[in-house]
C-alpha cells in the first residue's frame, strides 16, 4: 500500500547536535511538506517542495533544513541553531492538482536531554 | 494571508450526544476547507473536504461540515458521538493553486465521556 514513512518514531538528541529526521513517500506525490506540531499551537509549516531540486521556507524556517534530492525523499535536519527543538514533527505530501490533500506520516517525537 | 480559528480548546461530549465543532477561516478567495482527525501521537487522517458545489459535505466516520461563505465558517457535526471519536480535530483552509498549501487551526481536543 502507497503511504508516508517517518522514522525514527521517537528521537533523542543532545543540545548542540544535529539530528535529521527521514520522510519517504511513495504516492508518487510532487509536493512534501514539513510541519511542526506543539500543544495547543496547531501545525506550523517549516519547509516545503513541490518539486525535485526546489524548495521553500514556511513559517517557522530558522533552524531547521532540508533536501529534495529524490522525489520520494524529504529529510529534515534540526540544526543546533535551532533553540527549542523538542516537538513533534509531521511529514506530508500531496498531488497539486488533484485536490485530495494531504497525506500525513506517523510523525516523529523529538526530545533534546 | 489566510488563517483558521478554533474558539474552543477542549469540547466534552456524551457519548451519543450530537457534536459540533467550529471553524472559522479568512481568506480572500474562494477557500479550499479541509477536516482532519489526529489520535495522540499518530499523524493526520482527513475526514472530509470543501472545494465547490454542495455545500454540505459528508465525510469517514459519519463526519460532515457545512460551508457558510456568510460567515466564513466550516463547522463539523456528528449526530452520535462514539467513545472513538476522542481525538483532536484540525480544521485547515488551503491557498495557492489547487489549496496545495494547507493552513491549520490550533485544534480541537474532543473528550467523549461513558
């Protein structure tokens, strides 16, 4: 079955390192998407692409990066630049054009100790 | 910009009672409206969605939302709440071509009590 994969489904990192967090799709979707999620605060957009080799800044960048090297891959990296990094991070795709949506990933729970 | 509110924090419900949840959006254009459910620690599943025509749309679930362009509302309802729908809902509006990028409310925490 098509879907989204986010691993590792729990994290823990050290202050001051860097950790990337894997997102794979295979919907054959053009666009991914990063989102942030803290209680009571919705989903807050990182970074998205709507293509290979090209993506955006969202909302809340600072801190964070990706690639887009393969259409079926988006990892983040949570850069020690990043002050508060510990949250819960969601993965999505989507076909533009179609209007389905999003289709969401598990999500990651990060935590720095 | 477009942004989507959700008055209520936390709704408790019976179960079997009925449930509405509220949604305000504000956008300029014609909204692309979006519902989803999220059970703790699991990712987003959509219930339904609002791009034209009728606008009263069902969803999964028993799910179904009505959109009031007067009031720039899309509030979700269920006539019988079951133990399972406890989870936190996301109303979300969608901008650029096709709504592609989504924006979401803060949520809201449904409880479901026996």
């Amino acid at each position: 079955d098509g879907g989204i994969t986010q691993s590792p489904k729990y994290l823990f990192r050290k202050e001051g390192q860097n950790v990337t967090l894997s997102c794979e799709q295979n919907l054959n979707h053009d666009a991914m998407y990063w989102y942030r999620q803290d209680p009571g605060q919705g989903l807050r957009l990182i970074y998205y692409s709507q293509i290979v080799n090209d993506f955006q800044k969202g909302d809340i960048a600072e801190g964070y990066s990706v690639s887009r090297e393969k259409k079926e891959s988006f990892p983040l990296t949570v850069t020690s630049a990043q002050k508060n990094p510990t949250a819960f991070y969601l993965c999505a795709s989507s076909s533009p054009g179609t209007m389905v949506g999003y289709t969401f990933g598990s999500g990651t729970r990060l935590t720095v100790v | 910009a477009q942004s989507v509110t959700q008055p209520d924090i936390h709704i408790t419900v019976s179960e079997g009672a009925s449930l509405e949840l509220r949604c305000n959006y504000s956008y300029g254009a014609t909204p692309y409206l979006f519902w989803y459910v999220q059970s703790p620690g699991q990712g987003l599943q959509l219930l339904l969605k609002y791009f034209s025509g009728d606008t009263l749309v069902q969803g999964i679930k028993g799910f179904e939302a009505e959109f009031k362009r007067s009031q720039s509302s899309f509030n979700l309802r269920k006539p019988s709440v079951h133990w399972s729908d406890a989870a936190e809902y996301f109303c979300a509006v969608g901008a650029g071509e096709y709504g592609n990028k989504l924006v979401f409310g803060a949520g809201t925490i449904l409880r479901v009590k026996s």
